[in-house]
C-alpha cells in the first residue's frame, strides 16, 4: 500500500523519539548501571509468580502493622521487560499517529487535553491515508460516546485503542520513515498477547488481596520505556479497584518531561470514568541510566535538563493533584520527598486550599532511616507519614539506598543538618536532666 504521509515535516524528530521505546540489547534486562532503584532479572513466568508470592507476603505484613497502610510492588517484577518495552512502543506510535492527525489540523503545540481532532476530517484522513473507509470509520463511533460533541481527544483516541485493537484484522497506522501502512501490532505475538493477561491477572490478585488487608497498593514507576506500559496496566487496574476510595495509586516521575501531561490526562480520565485518582509523586530514579541509553540510541533525553527544572515540575504536578484533591474529594496523593523545599510548598498549599490533614487525602513518605526530622514533625502535626521500608540481602539494599547521594545534590548539606538537629536535641536533654524522654 503506497498511502500515506511522507517522513513528517509537521512531527519533526518522530522517528528518532520513536527509538526510545525500542528494545535494546544492552539494556535487555533494565538493570545495566542501576543502583539507585532495586530492579529484578526476568528469569521466567514461575520467576514472576514466586514474585507475587513475595508482594503478597508484604501486602499481609503492612496490614498487620498499621492501619491505612502502603505496599509497593514493580511490574518488572511481575512480566518480561521486553514484554513492556514493545507495549510501550505500541502505545506511544498510537499517541504519535494522533498528535500527526492533530498538527495537519493545525493543533500543533496546543496543550495535550486541548487537542481535539474533528471527526469528519479524522474519519476523511482516515479514508486518504487508506486505513479505513469513512463508512467503516463511523462504525468506530457507534454506541460510544465518543466524538458526541464533534470532536475526539487524545483519551477519547485511547479508548478507540482499547476497542479497535481487539478486532480480527490488523488496524493500520502509517510508518513515518517509509510513509507506508503497518499493523500496529505486528510486533506482538500470542506469548506477549499471553503476558499482557498474565501480568493483568497477577495485578488483580494483589489487588484483591491489599482489598482484603485494607492495603493501599502503589505501583512503582521504572524506566521511561517501560512506563507507558506500566501507566496503562495500572490505570487499568485503578479503573476496577479505585471505584469507591483509591486502592491502587500509580506513581509518576516529575524528572520526566512529560510528567505534567501524564498527571493531568490521568486526572481528567479519572473524572470522566468516576474513579478515585491515587498517586505517589517522586522525583526520580533512573537518570544515569536513562541518559546514557538516550545518548547510545541517539533519541532525545527525557529527563528535565537541571534539578530546578524537576523541583518546579514536582510543584506543578503536585498543584494540579492538590486542585483536584479541592474540586472533587476523589484524588490522594503522596508526597513521597526527602525535600524540605517541597514539604513546605504542600503545606502552604494544603492550608490555602482547605485541605485539612484529617481529610487523609494528602500523605507523606520518606525511607526508613532518612529525613526523620521531616517524618517526625508530620507525624507530630498530626500529617499522615510513612516510612518506606527496603528490603532483602543488604549487597542488594545498598546499592538502592545510594539513590540519595546520586541524584540529590543537597543530601550531604542535609545529612550535616539532620547531624546537627541530633546534636542539638542531645544537648538539650543534658542540660534538661531529661536524657531519655
């Protein structure tokens, strides 16, 4: 089939951006010069089960320990990571053939959820391109309400994904290097087919045990080429469990450049579908490794040039989850930071929007070990805050307790004052005879 766009000029660097959800030999097992995230080796499917065994284990032990509580889990952990890498790059040329349609209808640089593409042009694109005909397109609209009001976004796009993706015959999408037609799917196989259901029905097993625990489960984020395939297993979770109060909380990376638009298409799904929002905001683990495989394939680095840029990333992300937290009482977030910049910023917040800390829909986290001068004055004010706990061997717990030292510049200044606020309550209970108190 000949039809279809030329390399695009309206989408420039597509196809180099396009490299980073590719799978790559050296980074075949996702743990290559990672020491500031505990990462797990895909061995087999028995591997992913024993690993489940594992995260059940800990769902049983935060329920025993305290209410209200956390387990974290990792989706590397329970499905082969180029499994992940190839659903990734699935939904990302989805994403892009959208964003293409989007710039020939002149909506080029306009914010993600105010992209709307018209759906007499769409399905007139469509028909040029020699995807589907435009009476065949209609049927994609019908008994969904999509495109009700004349227009179809990018969340709108993605349920199309959802429902044309099940069909028999392969949907089509143009290849912007060649400007010819391929199967969007041609890349999965009945294994991988077989591994989205596996890791779909190992997810709804913890689920359903963290119901049972009165466990809240966060679903770590990993390396931005897996994560739009973690993003989309767990929305699809959050879709069945957060219905009532939010279980399952997705967490998101605001190093990332596309943090903010990740968080507020989240958000804005969660409104239209009715569930409750869940989400733990960190700044980031992967950046050494993430920039090094950015430069080897040649696409551009995802992560935010400079520690500010990240800091007000976090801040943006945070508000709009604080506004929502304010508009409708269906959104909680952690603020999962060992940065006293950012506990203060949620706090003022929090004050002017209302939120009291009762509401328990604004929580805190820092690592066991780390920033207690943070974690006790919460707790003191009355915050909810937890202490994330690591565990297992210690050769493989250090490596991920070095993330501190990495990839926060201001760890040691902050070590020096968390050394002297110590000393400083030492002398006091001296001088107060009040040693142990």
């Amino acid at each position: 089939v000949e039809h279809g766009p030329s390399p695009s000029s309206s989408t420039p660097g597509a196809e180099k951006r396009e490299k980073q959800y590719r799978a790559h030999q050296g980074f075949g097992d996702h743990r290559g010069r990672v020491t500031s995230a505990y990462t797990y080796f895909y061995a087999d499917e028995a591997k992913c089960d024993q690993h489940m065994e594992t995260f059940l284990r800990c769902i049983d032990a935060s329920g025993g320990s305290s209410e209200n509580s956390f387990s974290a889990i990792k989706l590397t952990a329970l499905a082969r990571p180029q499994f992940l890498v190839r659903f990734s790059e699935v939904l990302v040329k989805w994403w892009r053939f959208f964003h293409q349609m989007a710039a020939e209808q002149g909506q080029a640089g306009r914010a993600v959820l105010d992209t709307k593409l018209e759906v007499q042009r769409l399905q007139e694109t469509l028909d040029n391109l020699g995807i589907v005909s435009k009476a065949d397109s209609q049927q994609w609209f019908t008994g969904e309400n999509l495109g009700t009001g004349g227009t179809v976004d990018l969340l709108d796009w993605n349920s199309l994904f959802d429902s044309r993706t099940k069909l028999s015959r392969p949907l089509l999408i143009p290849n912007w290097k060649t400007g010819q037609l391929e199967p969007l799917l041609s890349r999965f196989s009945e294994e991988e087919e077989l591994q989205m259901k596996r890791v779909l029905q190992r997810m709804d097993v913890l689920a359903k045990r963290a119901v049972e625990k009165g466990v809240r489960l966060m679903v770590d984020a990993e390396q931005s080429y897996f994560q739009p395939a973690i993003s989309r297993l767990t929305v699809q979770t959050q879709r069945r469990f957060n219905r009532s109060r939010p279980i399952i909380y997705n967490t998101y990376q605001c190093y990332l450049k596309e943090a903010y638009n990740n968080v507020t298409g989240d958000v804005e799904l969660s409104r239209r579908e009715g569930w409750n929002f869940g989400t733990k905001l960190v700044r980031g683990a992967y950046m050494e490794q993430e920039r090094e495989r950015a430069a080897q394939m040649g696409y551009e680095d995802p992560i935010n040039p400079t520690y500010e840029k990240t800091n007000e990333m976090y801040h943006r992300c945070l508000d709009y989850v604080l506004e929502e937290i304010k508009r409708s009482q269906k959104a909680s977030v952690m603020v999962a930071s060992h940065n006293e910049d950012t506990v203060k910023f949620t706090l003022r917040r929090m004050r002017e929007l209302g939120i009291h800390p009762s509401d328990k829909k604004v929580c805190f986290g820092q690592l066991l070990g780390m920033c207690d001068q943070i974690t006790f004055s919460l707790g003191q004010a009355g915050f909810p805050v937890y202490k994330y706990v690591p565990y297992g061997p210690v050769n493989e717990v250090l490596p991920y307790l070095s993330r501190r030292a990495q990839e926060n510049r201001g760890f040691m200044q902050r070590a020096k004052r968390e050394r002297d606020l110590l000393w400083k309550e030492v002398k006091r209970r001296l001088l107060t005879g009040n040693l142990f108190s």
